[in-house]
C-alpha cells in the first residue's frame, strides 16, 4: 500500500526574515518528517515547498501560519506544488 504524497508550495508574508523563521521550519519540518525546502525572497517573504502525508503537510502548514516566536505572520499562500524531495533543507535566499 502506497503513502500518499501531498506536496504544497507556500508563500509567507510579514515579519518572517532575520527572526529564524527558515531554521525553525527546517527544525518543525524534521521533527514531523516533512521534506522539501524553505529559502528567503528578495520581497521579504518566505518561500517553502512542503512534502509529505497529508496529515503532516497540514501540521507544517498550520506552524507556517504562527512561525517562531518572533514571527508576525500576515499571510500564507498556499498552491499546489511539485517535485520529490529527500530531506528538508534551508536554501540560499532568492
């Protein structure tokens, strides 16, 4: 019986840079056995590409929308995305 993969491309907005967001969404991302990236953009936002069942891809999704402590979420976009990933890795800022 295969697991079923769900994969979500997130686009968050607010206070989400020079606070930790990206390490700490690698450390949730491990700890729920999520897979795939999180990068800083040049607009202040954070990217990610969350993988995994959808009951983690759910759990990283509703953290994305709190972030770490010294976060100030506004917004998470939430599309479809694609691709098949290892292991969660925090990427060079775009």
């Amino acid at each position: 019986m295969g697991m079923e993969t769900e994969v979500r491309h997130l686009i968050i907005r607010g206070r989400v840079q020079g606070i930790g967001f990206r390490y700490a969404m690698a450390a949730q991302a491990q700890a729920l056995g999520v897979t795939g990236w999180v990068r800083n953009r040049a607009d202040d936002s954070v990217e990610a590409m969350v993988a995994g069942t959808p009951e983690q891809v759910a759990a990283i999704m509703h953290w994305a929308r709190r972030g770490p402590p010294a976060a100030a979420v506004e917004h998470v976009a939430v599309e479809l995305g694609s691709g098949s990933y290892s292991s969660f890795e925090q990427r060079a800022s775009l």
